[in-house]
C-alpha cells in the first residue's frame, strides 16, 4: 500500500490542513471539519486528513510528539548507524584475517 505522501501532493495536504484551522469554528467539532474538508477535497478517508492536522500540529510544537523534521534525521542517523557497524565488523573480520596471515608468515 502506497503511504500518503506519495498519493497526495505536499500542496493538497498543506490546503487541507489550512482549510480545517479555517472552518474549525463553524463545524460542531474538529472531526466534523476534518470530514467537510476531506470530501469537499476529495480526499479517501477523513482520517487521513485527520492525520495531516495531527503531524502539522506536532511540527508547529501545539502537539507533544516527534515533528517530522526531527524523525527525518532520527531515520537518517539510524541508517548511518547500521552502515558504520556494517563497516565495523567487516574491518574486524579483516584485521583478524591479517593477524592471523601475519603470525602464519612469521612462524
């Protein structure tokens, strides 16, 4: 299943969450703007746009949790992590190889 961000444009999700800050107020609660917007726009589920608001408010700081900026360079460090103990261990493999090459041709 393809995510959200591939399916929808950076510009509709932006347009979404604008519009549900925008009509909040006229609707008896934020889901009922979520889903006036999600149809008005087209959109699959009111969830998704459910989700758009709750990760606009995280990265706005209105929100506790990770922003996306910050989870970004969370999976940007993690990746170079499991790269550099990948290296790691491929030098540890090699300098044993050598010792051992080193103490053959020594003897």
């Amino acid at each position: 299943m393809a995510s959200t961000s591939k399916r929808y444009p950076a510009e509709l999700k932006d347009r979404a969450v604008r519009m549900v800050a925008e009509i909040r107020s006229d609707h008896g609660s934020e889901w009922a703007a979520v889903e006036s917007v999600a149809a008005k726009l087209g959109i699959g589920t009111a969830q998704t746009v459910q989700n758009w608001v709750r990760r606009a408010e995280v990265d706005a700081g209105k929100r506790p949790g990770v922003s996306t900026e910050a989870a970004e360079e969370l999976r940007k460090l993690r990746a170079e992590n499991r790269e550099l103990k990948r290296a790691n261990e491929i030098l540890k493999s090699a300098s044993t190889f050598f010792a051992a090459e080193l103490d053959r041709r020594q003897k």
